[in-house]
C-alpha cells in the first residue's frame, strides 16, 4: 500500500512564552498535543475549532516552516523535518498555503506576474519565458485573464486577489495545498466563487486540500473529512456529513450550536427552515 | 415621535473618479427599542449608512436628505453639537475591537473618558461607573481588569469593553458595525447575547450592521438589504427571508454555504464532487459606475429593459414589506450552480 500524501504522526508543539519574571522559568503553552491523521491525494480534510485551538500551529507544521517538539510530519512517506535543508527546499514546491487576508498576503509593490511567477524562480529556477508561460496558464485556470499579469494588486478586487494567491500556490504544481480560513475575508457572492474555484482546481488537478476554516459550513460543503481541534488535541473527526449531524463530542456540540441562523426564534419558523441551516439532530 | 427618522438620506463622496453617490433614497425610522439591521455586501452602502447617522462622513462628502433624533435635524449639524452626541446619545460598536481601542491607555481609562466629558463626572466616580460597566458586559474579574490595556485581552474580551464604552452614557441608538466578524462563532454568539440583552433593558434602538444573514435572523425584528447604495429591500426579518422578493436577496441566499448543503441537493448523495454553490455574475458596481436604473441590472437574471430606465419604485409585497423591483413575483430561473 502506498503511503498517504500526507501523515501526521503524535504530533506536538510547545511555544515557550516570554519570560514574566526575571528569574523564573518562562511559561510554555501547549500548541499541539499529540495529533494524528492521515490525508489521501486528492481529497480535503477540514480543520476546525476556535482561535488558540492550533489549527494554525497545524499549518506552519505541515508547511514545514516550524518543526513540531515531537511527532513527525510525513510528506509522501518521508519525515519532512528530518530531511536536510537542501532536500526540504526541493519539496517546498510541492506544499503551497493560501492565506486568509487577501489583500495583505500580496505584496503591493510587485505586479501580478512577479508575485505569481516567484515561487517558480525561486524554487524550481525557472526561466523568464517559462515563468510567463506558467504563471499566464495559472491565471487562465483561476479565471484571470494573461493581461493581468502586468497589474498590480490594487487593481484587483478582494476576490480577485485571492484569485490571484491561488494562482501563486498552484503555479508549482503542488501536491499538497494549506488553505488557511481562504474565504473569511470576502462576501458571501465572492466567497462562493472562490469556494467553487478551488473545487474545481481540485477536480482538474488532483490538488490536496487542507483546509482550515472556523465556518462549519464552508467545510462541510469542501471536504471529504473533519478534524475538530480543541486547545491543541482532536476530539473529534470522521466524515462532516456524519459529524455535523451527530456530534459526539461536546466542544463540537457548542460549535454547532453558535452558528448563526440557528436560534429557536428561527428554527420554529417553518418557512424560515427552507432557506437558513437547519440545526442537524442533536443526540439526546 | 420615532427616536430615528432618515428621509430620502442622499450621500455623494468625492472618489478619484469624481462625485458619486454612496446613498440613494435611504428612508426608514428606528423607534426605542426596536432593532433594525442592514444586509449586503462590501461597497454596498451600509458603513456609509453607520457613519452618516455619526456624523463620521469622510472629508468632502456631501449630505441631502434629512436625518432626525427626536426630531432634531442631525445633517446640518455644526461638529461642536456632533461632539456632544457622539457618544452620548449615539453610540458605535465597531467591527475591530483590536483597532478601536487605544492601545496605551487602560480600559479602565478608556470607558471612564465618556462619562467624564459627557457626563462631568469626577475622576473617582468615573472609574467606578467604569467598574459597574465591565460587570455589566460580563467580563470577567472586572475589578482587576479595570487597569489592563487592551493587549491583555482575548478579542471577545475587548469587544465587551468596545460596548461598555458605547453604553457608558446610556445612548438611546447603538449603532453596531458588524461587531463580531473578528470574533470566534461561539463568542460571537455570547457577544450578539449581550448586545440583545443590553438593548432589551435599557431600551435602546439598535442598528446592526452585518453580511451574516443568519446572524441578523437571530438578533434583528426588521432587515433592510442594500445593494449599491440603495435599499432593495426591506420588511420584517421572518417576511424577508421567507419571501426574497429581490433578486439581489436571493442571490445572497442562493450563495452562502449551508450545512447539509451537499446531501440536500438532488443528486448530491452526500457526495461533494460536482456539488457548487450557486453565485450571482459579475460584481458589485464601483460607486462611480452605478447606472442610473437598478443598480443590481447588470448581474440580475430577469432584468428587461425598464429596469436600466430609472431607480425601480418601492413595491409593497407584505405587511410592511416592500421592495425596488420591477420584476418583483416574477420567477427566477433555476439557480443552478456555476460551472
């Protein structure tokens, strides 16, 4: 059997705190205890909780731009933070993040084309022609068009722009992508534009989704399976269809029962059920 | 008397592209403890709406219409009579509890500045209102909370102490600008609590700015949607959202992930591929651009040629419910998903 794309392997992370006395030992706190999952090539798996949960902590470790206190990160097998430095750079191509912030995560001084088409320099030293070729392909797949490539990010709107940060994480052709809360920052219309972008990206090129997101909905619509996080551990996963409808764990029972639309005054509405979520059943 | 009657409210800002108008036709009064909230996307005209009624128009923006409390004309207003309003009889709770408190001076400080300037108080009484204040929003250990700075605070900490200092004076409107978009879903929902609550007891009416849709079902008894400056809709929260009389409203709905999404579809089966949300085409006009007609005809699926005539009238579809369409009944297509 062959390896997943992706292994988590009791994975754990302190951050040591700044010092609070001059002569006491500084406070740590425990990012990630001990978490584990497999991720298959070409599925998604949502990460959920709240902030301080260490979804994010659980990117930086899979980008390998930290390494984790314990615990291995497997990319195709191979321990990603037990390769030399040199090794881990030629890898770096095939993991690429999206962030949440569209308009601060582009640099506003460089054009489309510099932006989109670094990650090619950089990491796979290619040519000038090649990287335009390259980066106006990506566009074209993001629904740009290979005119915007000599703009600049103010030129774009939010959407956009993250249109455009996509493009930049898939120019190398990545095996893996960290998308981290890729749509809380946009409207609701462009939201589901980019949402259905990256779904079809997904279907035409076999990307891996590890998706970070706190809005439930968004991951249950994206991704094939959910990990909940909670102050650094997984209490829950499986399938989001099964798990949003029968949440076992408490913290997932309290998540689901903060999203909005889903107070009694609605849900008695009848009418009102039809177009707002509907609170899944709750075991008794 | 309504506490708040806007009539016919007009903005125009100056833009790199000349005049344009932010608000059009914006007419609607908020009584004592009603709550009232705005819906639409970025650019749609709802902060302009907030920052109108504050008297925080950028610079060169120009006023028509009228905008009454209790009667008093606020849109001729000197800034010497905004500056004792402000704060004092209308209050904002803004989207940033991290940029909306300054970061080196205590919250204690910070809550006790209103209630010196407005209300005279000394420096004594003010810190213990302030005390009173912290516990009314339930923050904990408030006492020793008091000379914290805003950096050791939890985000949901901070937008507790965002509305004590909105509630110091007891405003009668609250003006609310998406005031829990930074924050976690589970402390939004203990935030959006307080905020209901507040407004409850001391009978305030609120305006609550939001793009959630189901927030605003859970807080709000009356929505307005907006869409290029220009209210498209408007009625009783339960009325809107069952009706969706204007294309634009549907096209939110239609738009927002749900949960069960994928295994409510036909043909879904529970099987996310080739399951796509639907999404209404184009984009939101830049102010510059609006047209002269509906502002929603470039990306509306059953627009004629009237629509691009003129601003499209109100038209009544319930009790207290109308909206500005000319195409209002008429069905839409089937909103499929966008390839």
């Amino acid at each position: 059997m062959t390896a997943p794309l992706l292994g988590v392997e009791n994975v754990s992370k302190r951050y040591r705190l700044p010092r609070e006395r001059l002569l006491a030992a500084p406070p740590e706190v425990q990012a990630l205890d001990g978490v584990s999952f497999t991720l298959q090539a070409g599925r998604s798996l949502g990460v959920v909780g709240e902030s301080g949960s260490g979804k994010s902590t659980l990117a930086r470790l899979v980008m390998a731009l930290e390494a984790p206190t314990s615990g291995q990160v497997r990319l195709e097998g191979e321990d990603l933070h037990a390769l030399p430095p040199a090794e881990l750079r030629r890898r770096r191509s095939a993991l690429q993040m999206v962030f949440q912030d569209p308009y601060g995560s582009l640099d506003p001084r460089r054009t489309v084309l510099q932006t989109v088409a670094e990650p090619l320099a950089v990491l796979l030293g290619a040519g000038r022609a090649e990287q335009r070729e390259r980066a106006a392909e990506v566009l074209d797949a993001v629904g740009l068009r290979a005119a915007d490539l000599a703009k600049y990010p103010h030129e774009f709107s939010g959407g956009q722009r993250q249109r455009i940060a996509i493009a930049r994480a898939l120019v190398t052709r990545p095996k893996l992508i960290v998308a981290d809360e890729p749509v809380s920052a946009l409207d609701v219309s462009v939201q589901a534009q980019v949402l259905n972008l990256m779904q079809s990206l997904q279907d035409r090129f076999g990307v891996t989704y590890l998706f970070i997101s706190h809005d439930l909905a968004v991951v249950d619509l994206v991704c094939d399976e959910v990990i909940v996080l909670s102050e650094g551990r997984i209490v829950e996963q499986g399938d989001p269809g099964a798990l949003f409808t029968r949440p076992q764990h408490p913290y997932t029972q309290r998540l689901l029962a903060a999203v909005p639309g889903m107070k009694p005054r609605v849900r008695g509405s009848p009418a009102l059920a039809q177009n707002l979520p509907q609170r899944p059943s709750q075991p008794t | 008397m309504p506490l708040l009657e806007v009539d016919h409210l007009r903005v125009t800002l100056q833009t790199s592209r000349g005049a344009a108008d932010a608000l059009r036709e914006v007419s609607f009064t908020l009584d004592r403890g009603q709550t009232l909230g705005l819906i639409g996307e970025s650019g749609c005209g709802k902060s302009i709406t907030a920052l109108a009624l504050m008297g925080l128009l950028p610079e060169g923006a120009q006023v028509a219409g009228s905008m009454r409390l209790d009667g008093r004309e606020l849109s001729t207003l000197p800034e010497a009579d905004w500056c004792r309003l402000r704060g004092r009889r209308i209050a904002m709770v803004f989207q940033e509890p991290m940029t909306a408190l300054n970061p080196l001076h205590t919250i204690g400080r910070q809550i006790a500045e209103p209630l010196r300037l407005h209300l005279g108080l000394s420096a004594a009484a003010a810190r213990a209102q302030a005390l009173r204040l912290l516990e009314r929003v339930q923050l904990p250990q408030a006492a020793q909370r008091l000379d914290a700075y805003p950096h050791q605070l939890s985000g949901g900490q901070r937008q507790r102490v965002v509305i004590a200092i909105a509630l110091a004076c007891g405003p009668d409107l609250l003006v609310a600008d998406e005031p829990t978009t930074a924050l976690d879903v589970t402390i939004q929902r203990e935030v959006l609590d307080l905020i209901e609550q507040l407004v409850r007891e001391d009978g305030m009416g609120l305006l609550l700015i939001s793009h959630d849709l189901g927030v605003m079902a859970d807080t709000v008894e009356r929505v307005m949607v907006m869409y290029g400056g220009l209210v498209v809709e408007r009625g009783p929260t339960d009325q809107v959202f069952e009706r969706l009389a204007h294309p634009y409203t549907r096209g939110l709905f239609a738009a927002r992930p749900r949960l069960g999404l994928r295994h409510a579809r036909p043909g879904g089966g529970g099987d996310r591929r080739g399951v796509r949300l639907a999404t209404i085409p184009g984009r939101v006009p830049e102010l510059a651009d609006l047209p002269r007609g509906c502002p929603f005809a470039e990306r509306c699926a059953v627009v004629v040629d009237d629509c691009r005539a003129g601003l499209p009238p109100a038209v009544a579809v319930g009790p207290g419910h109308d909206a500005r369409c000319l195409r209002v009944g008429v069905p839409l297509p089937a909103v499929d998903a966008a390839a």
